[in-house]
C-alpha cells in the first residue's frame, strides 16, 4: 500500500519507520528541516509531488490544532479513492469534516504519546479505533495495533470523547492541581519526584493539546467529581476521624483493583 503521513513530528515519524517496511511511505511536512529526521522513506514538501505520489491512504499525524487545516491543505492532490485517517487525541470537528467528504476515512486513537510511553515497546499500551470508521480502514489499523501488542477498543466519536473525558481529562486536571500548589523542596521524597516527573512530563506537550482535551464537553463533569473528593477527604482530614479514613482507603483500594 502506497501511505502518505502528514508530518513529521514524534509521531509521523514514529508511524513512518513503523509502515516502511512492509509499505511504500511517504512524509509531507511544509517544514523541510523536519524530513531530515525521516529514513526510509519518501521525503515531500511540495504538494505537487503528493499528486505524483498518488496514496492509498493518507495518516494525518499534524499535531492537534492542525489536523483539519493538514487535511484540507492537500485534498486537491489526493485520489478520488485515497483513505483519509487521523490519529488525533482530540476529534473536535472531525466527524462534521469526515461528513462533508466524498473519500472513506478511518479515525483512530494510538492512547500512547512520545512522552510518557516506550514507543519501542507498547505491550501494555492501548487503542481505540472510531465505530463510524471504512471497514478496510479499520481492518488495516486493528491489525496494525495488534501487531504491536496494542489492547484495542472500538468506540463511537462520542463515546471517544467520553472516555478522553475521563482517562485525561481527571489525570491532567490532577497533575495541574498538584503542580499549582508546587513548592521547591531541598530534599524531596520518592512520591513527589514520581509526580514531578509527571507533571514535567505533561507540561511539555503543547499548551493547544492541554487546552483541547480540557475543553471537553464531558470535562466538567469529571472535575466536579474531583472536588468532591477532595472535600470529602479535607472534612476527614479536619475531624482527623480515624475511622471515616480507614474507610476512605479501603473504597480507593477497591476503586483501583
């Protein structure tokens, strides 16, 4: 299969030296200076050289605030029959774009990131893939992601936003609340160096990122769900009731089984 990636970021990349063996990939990016990162594989910044190319399948791997722009920067250079997919975290305005299109498409979620997940090993690592999704789109990333050990989900656009509601959405919430109550500490234990890296970890994804997947109609909810917890424990914590806290610990043990 001839298969074009939309930049050449962490991901693109990862996703070019993962195809090129069994593929023929090519990787457009409007920055030539990040194609010197690319091996393997066919190297574009000139969209004509996309209607040369001519894809099968085109695997928009742009970061988040430019997924729909990445798209419709080369539609007039695709075939007629050419797969659309993306493996945006966040699918805000991609089923109205997918709707308005005439070629079949395939949205899929890797929920790994360059950040915090060994790319070299995902064994334990997990996908979703969109219901609305072409059958041999689907078929082609479910075999991809079982490949590589991935546990694979097949959710709704909807459903996907709920689950993002609650598998980011409470963590990031989480690890911005720890971070902005931060103080610099001369000698600090096991636990906060492991937060700290976390939340160092997450601030060095992009502020459009966070913000987007924050922005999540679903997110409020789950932040309310936070606070209640959190003044839950601040009343047991004032009353320093013993008993109250051992049965705190006990509903969390149960909640992380």
């Amino acid at each position: 299969m001839k298969i074009l990636i939309l930049g050449a970021g962490k991901m693109g990349t990862f996703f070019a030296d993962l195809l090129s063996a069994d593929h023929q990939v090519a990787v457009y990016d409007v920055d030539p200076e990040r194609l010197r990162f690319t091996y393997g594989v066919q190297r574009f910044s000139d969209k004509e050289e996309l209607r040369e190319f001519a894809p099968d399948m085109v695997i928009n791997a742009a970061t988040v605030r430019y997924t729909i722009p990445a798209f419709e920067a080369v539609l007039d250079y695709l075939p007629a029959n050419c797969i659309l997919s993306d493996i945006a975290s966040v699918k805000t305005g991609l089923p109205e774009f997918y709707a308005k299109q005439t070629r079949p498409f395939v949205s899929t979620h890797p929920m790994f990131g360059p950040t915090f997940a060994s790319l070299s090993n995902l064994s334990n690592e997990n996908a979703i893939i969109i219901t609305q999704s072409d059958h041999l789109g689907k078929t082609f990333f479910r075999d991809l992601y079982r490949r590589l050990g991935l546990h694979v989900e097949e959710y709704t656009f909807e459903e996907h936003d709920e689950t993002i509601a609650y598998s980011l959405s409470i963590p990031f919430a989480s690890t911005l609340v720890f971070a902005g109550v931060m103080r610099h500490q001369s000698a600090p234990g096991t636990t906060f160096k492991r937060h700290m890296a976390i939340a160092k970890g997450l601030m060095s994804e992009d502020d459009y990122l966070l913000s987007e997947i924050l922005f999540n109609p679903n997110t409020p909810a789950q932040l309310e769900k936070i606070q209640e917890q959190l003044g839950h424990l601040r009343e047991i914590v004032a009353r320093r009731d013993a008993t109250a806290m051992k049965a705190y610990l006990a509903q969390i043990r149960a909640n992380l089984e």
